[in-house]
C-alpha cells in the first residue's frame, strides 16, 4: 500500500466509524471518534473537547445521516493524516445539505482519532 492509498484507508477507517455514530443518531459514540482535546467547528460555534461534540451531535435532528466523499488526502508526518471531503447531511424534513469538511487526523496510543473538524458551506 502506498502513502496515499494508506492515508485514504486510515481516513475511511475513522470517518466509517463516526458516519456509524451520526447515522445512528448517538452523540457522545460520534464524540469518542475523536481526540479529548479536538477542535471541533461544525456549522455553530466552535468547541474544545468530546463533551462539546456530543452536544453538537445531540441537538442534531433525529434521522439525519452522513454521506461523505474523500478529495484529497496529505500525510503531513507519520501520526498525522489531513483530509479534505464533501460531505452531504441528509434529513427526513428538508433538504440535503452540501459542506465541504476538513479533518486532521492523529494517530494516539489506541488508535487514530480526529483532532480537528472544520465544515465550510460554500456556495
């Protein structure tokens, strides 16, 4: 496996894990995929934490589930993989809505977890 196709491999691994968790509407299993002290901006104001992640994910709407599409990948250092998606949020009582995601993942003790989240609405 080349450095690409393993940065993209480790991307789908957590990315697969916390769609599960959005799809599945459980806030604080979506908030595990990350880091304690990720840097989170979804589309409100940003939070520090697992705990700030989990609100974001409760106050969510039940039903929503997320599609995402990996753009490109980087491999800034060997514990580090930077990701840029699409990502489509879809509802059960209005339309789907288009973002574009950036995701730095880091590799920890256990595993790789995602330490910064940043959703653009573009457009």
């Amino acid at each position: 496996m080349n450095r690409t196709t393993d940065s993209a491999a480790i991307l789908r691994d957590v990315l697969d894990r916390w769609k599960a968790a959005v799809d599945g509407h459980e806030p604080q299993r979506v908030a595990d995929q990350f880091a304690e002290d990720a840097i989170f901006q979804g589309l409100h104001p940003y939070s520090v934490g697992r705990p700030g992640i989990a609100a974001y994910y409760d106050s969510q709407p039940l039903g929503m589930t997320a599609t995402y599409r990996i753009l490109e990948t980087r491999r800034p250092a060997d514990d580090l993989v930077l990701g840029f998606l699409d990502v489509d949020f879809a509802f059960t009582d209005r339309p789907t809505l288009g973002v574009s995601l950036g995701v730095l993942v880091t590799r920890l003790e256990d595993g790789w977890y995602i330490s910064h989240y940043q959703v653009s609405k573009l457009g």
